[in-house]
C-alpha cells in the first residue's frame, strides 16, 4: 500500500500543473499550442520531482529499494529531456505560435522579453549535455565526488533557468494557483539541496563512528568495523546498506555505499566487507584505528524481516557475500527456526572472505577457478547448480536474495524464473546503475 501510495503521489504531482492550467488558465488555444504548453510543464515536473528520487530519502527508496529509485530517477530524467527537446516545436515555430498573439493579457515575443526566452533557450542547451554527461558519467576523467557535485549544481541550475522560462514566458504561469504550484515544487527542490548537503550531515555530525579495526578478509578484501562514538549505535535489518564516509569532513562529498556485513544481534558495532576497486577501496587496508568516520544509514530492501516464507536462499557472488552474511549471520544468532541455505560463489579460493562460520551442510561454496583439490563446487552459479541446491518445493514456496556482479543476477534471476519462482520472491539490489 505504501509504494502504490508513493506512485499515486507522483503521478498528481506530475499532473497538476496540467489540471490547475486548464481550471484557471482560461480560453484554451489550438490544440498544438496546448500540447506544447502539456509537454513543457511535464518536463518540468518531472525534473523537479527528480531532486526527491536522489536525495536518499528512506521514505522512498526503503520503499522500492535503492536500485529501483535510482534506475526511476534516470529513467524519468531521459523521459524529461525529451518532453523538454520538443515541447517548443508545436507553437508553430515562435514562442508565441505564429504571428497573432497567443494571449491578449499576457503578449510574449522575441522582442520584448529576452529574459524569459534567453533563459528557456539556455534550459534547452544545457539539459541534453547534463543528461548526456550523466549517462556516460564512467567515460570522463571525472572523480564520482566530482561528477556528483557537477551533478547537483547543473540540476540546480537547470531548475533555475526553467522557473525563470516558466514564470515569464508561460501563459498559464501568470494565474496564481499555477504560479503557487512551480513555486511550491521548486522550494521542495531546494529544500532537497538543503537536507542532501546540510542537515544530513549536521545530523550525522552528532552520531559519528570510530573505526574499531581493519582487517585482511580476502584477496583484495577488507573486513573494516566500526564502533558507534557516544551513541547506541544503528538500528538496521540485516542485509541493508549504508553510505560510509570515513576520515573526511561531515560535509565532504567523499562517501560510498557499502552492505553492512554484520548481523544486528551481534551488538552496536557495524563491518562492512570491501573489495578493493576504486579510489577509495584502495586505501582502506591503510585506515588507523580510531579514524573518525560518519554512517548515512539505513537503507535497502534486500532483508527477510517482516517476510514469511518459510525458507531462505542465499545466492552471493564475490563482494556480494557482505549483506547475505549479515542475513546469514543474523538467522544464527536469532535461532530463526526457518531452513536457509547459502550459495556463495568466487574465483579462487583466496577470494573467499574468511574469518566466518561458512561451513556445513546449509552453506554450497563454488569456484570457478578450483585448485585441483577443492572438494566443492566448481564452475558458475548457472541453472544445474542450482537445480541440484534447492529442490522443486523450495523454489515453489522460499525467498530467493541475490547479490553479485549484475551478469550472475540476471542469469540466476532467469534460472530461478524458469523454475517457476515468481519475482515478488527473488529479491536483489544493485550498485551498478549504468
């Protein structure tokens, strides 16, 4: 009920400037002026609404899962440049559809308001480059704190230019319950800036953590625990993420997502299992004992609490270990009554993370790259290892969590669907939104 509650609420605010135009707007013009008019007000919308899918709001992306938000916000972004490239061409070639004016009480033309005109032309510029520049973010030079700052400040701007273009060149703008609305909803943009860049991190400033120790988990892997500094520390389910900034300043942009690998049970302190990738998994075997960090947190989808099937399938692939341990580790300590079985896949042996229980007859190791006397499974995690793991009544009634390089979900998520497991059981969250 509360995701079809979070999508009735988008559609309205999609749909409003649309319903308040036609109610107060007026005589209505010929049908290509209103269509342009329909488009351009969606795009902006649209692009409005984008500040909230991106700014980390729990009500929203704990929802949906993080994955999903991120994927919608990308989506509706490429939907918005559309609408917006567009929207001009069906006034007839003017802003003002032709040669007669569109509307008596409020004239525009090139002549006489540059203004609202200029800043609609620069809109229209800098939006394809924004969107492009984003979608092909992993092709620049740029540092994801860089590009993520790039990106706030162009969306900001963008908004900007388009309240301007809206406000004068707009025919239905000038009726106030349309203005109230674009002001209202470029406030609740702002206000987003607002929480994303200052309050979170004024909020996070008073819950700070202290990393406890960094150890060696794997090739390349890090096992890194932090212990919450004056506080009771974080209340999470198992499997979720976090945003982790360690050893920079509240407000930096410095921060990355990462599962948090330890059950809630276990106590206050929260690890994270990280495998060297970027620039600052790099350096996380040379992090002190005792360096301050902060935790936005928490947030995913990827838990069994509050589900009731009445087994669990644990699918990891490499790094994807970190929030199914959590799950897996969690189960152990609660004494969860319901059988869990865990598939956990890496290239070689040294890869696997060690240090914890995984053993036994609920717990399936695979490498694809064996030594010759590995007595487990060998190969990928495909539709025969699968078939031999989990019989027919499991896949007809347990939950399914995957975790892994995108490649080996979509094959599971195949495999699994083929077996006849319905979607609403398979449950993944990706990091990789490109």
């Amino acid at each position: 009920m509360r995701l079809l509650g979070l999508i009735t609420i988008y559609g309205v605010l999609l749909v409003l400037p649309l319903v308040l135009s036609a109610v107060f707007g007026g005589p209505p013009r010929g049908i290509w002026a209103e269509i342009g008019s329909g488009l351009g007000m969606v795009a902006f919308a649209v692009i409005l609404v984008e500040f909230v899918l991106s700014g980390r709001f729990k009500t929203v992306s704990n929802q949906i899962g993080m994955d999903v938000t991120m994927r919608v916000h990308q989506a509706m972004g490429r939907a918005a440049l559309g609408l917006a490239l567009v929207h001009p061409f069906f006034y007839g070639g003017s802003p003002s559809g032709g040669a007669r004016p569109w509307d008596a009480t409020r004239q525009l033309t090139l002549s006489t308001d540059m203004m609202g005109v200029g800043a609609g032309v620069a809109a229209y510029v800098l939006l394809p480059s924004f969107v492009i520049f984003a979608i092909y973010r992993k092709q620049t030079p740029q540092t994801y704190e860089r590009w993520r700052l790039l990106h706030g400040l162009g969306a900001a701007l963008i908004a900007g230019l388009l309240l301007v273009h809206t406000m004068i060149a707009g025919r239905y703008a000038a009726q106030m319950p349309v203005a109230w609305y674009w002001y209202a909803m470029t406030a609740g943009a702002v206000a987003t800036l607002v929480h994303v860049y200052l309050l979170a991190p004024l909020k996070a400033r008073k819950r700070a953590w202290r990393v406890q120790s960094v150890t060696p988990a794997a090739a390349r892997q890090w096992a890194l625990t932090l212990a919450p500094d004056g506080h009771d520390g974080l209340d999470y389910k198992a499997g979720q993420f976090a945003w982790l900034n360690v050893g920079n300043s509240v407000f930096s942009l410095h921060e990355n997502p990462f599962s948090i690998a330890s059950a809630p049970s276990a106590g206050p302190e929260i690890s994270f299992v990280i495998k060297e990738f970027g620039d600052f998994t790099r350096t996380v075997g040379q992090i002190a004992p005792g360096t301050r960090a902060y935790v936005d947190a928490p947030y995913g989808t990827l838990a069994i609490a509050g589900r009731s099937e009445p087994g669990v399938a644990l699918i990891a692939g490499g790094v994807g270990i970190a929030p199914l341990l959590g799950i897996f580790l969690e189960m152990r300590l609660t004494h969860d009554p319901r059988p869990v079985r865990l598939i956990y896949g890496a290239a070689t042996a040294g890869d696997l993370v060690a240090g914890y229980e995984l053993s036994g007859d609920d717990v399936t190791l695979v490498l694809s790259d064996p030594p010759d006397d590995w007595p487990g499974e060998t190969g990928m995690i495909d539709a025969a290892l699968l078939k031999r793991v989990f019989s027919q009544d499991q896949c007809d009634s347990w939950v399914f969590l995957l975790c892994g390089p995108p490649q080996m979900m979509d094959s599971v998520e195949h495999d699994l669907i083929a077996r006849g497991v319905p979607a609403r059981r398979i449950l993944s969250e990706r990091f990789d939104y490109d």
